[in-house]
C-alpha cells in the first residue's frame, strides 16, 4: 500500500485586472522578501510621480518591484493594462500588503506578534 502526499503549491496567485501572476513561495523568495520590499517602497518614497523628470525613474522603480514580486515582465503587461504610474504605485502596495498577510497566515505569525517583538527589542536598546 502506497502513501499518498498531496504537493503543496509554492506560489500565491495575485490577480491585476485581467492578468494573474504568482508570487514565489519557495523558503529564498519568503525569506528575501522583506528586505526587498522595504529597498523599493523608500526608493519610491524617495521619488516624485507627479513630476514629469522623475516619471522615468518612477517607471523603472516599479519595474524592479512588481518583476521582483511577480516575475520577469510583469511591470510591462501591468502597465500595458493600465497605463497609469499611480495606479501601479496603489497596485504595488496591495501587492506587498498582500503577500505580507498571506505570508503571516502561512508562518502563523501576525503582524501584530512582529510589532510586539520589534516594540520589546527597541526598548531593550
């Protein structure tokens, strides 16, 4: 008699408009993730969308983002669907908050737990 395991899927769908891609669930891609998000929402920050000279580099900025999160030309069919570069600063931040959540649900640690231990850790100092 032979066991029989169910494989697990190592990607979460995330649905834009009318495209789906997958976030990588695979233990480098989890473990990076963080790291990465934080380094392109400050070169975000550090950017100015509403001005014409930076346009560019918003566009390149988020390309590095939604490529990292979703894969190799995912930037350029979500900006092709929609060619806003604000919509796709929104459409990166639900994409990061929503593979923060699912993650959390995954490792069955809140957002709440990691505030609470990064609150006891500063405190420390």
């Amino acid at each position: 008699m032979a066991i029989k395991i169910q494989t697990q899927q190592t990607g979460i769908p995330i649905e834009i408009g009318e495209l789906t891609f997958y976030f990588d669930t695979t233990d480098e891609n989890i473990f990076s993730f963080e790291k990465k998000q934080e380094k392109i929402m400050k070169e975000l920050d550090e950017l100015n969308p509403q001005d014409d000279a930076d346009l560019e580099d918003v566009k390149e900025v988020l390309r590095r983002g939604f490529d990292l999160f979703l894969g190799k030309g995912a930037f350029d069919k979500i900006y092709d669907q929609t060619p806003s570069v604000l919509a796709c600063l929104s459409y990166l931040e639900q994409v990061g908050n929503g593979i923060a959540a699912e993650l959390s649900k995954m490792s069955g640690v809140s957002a709440q737990d990691k505030a609470k231990k990064y609150a006891k850790s500063k405190k420390k100092k």
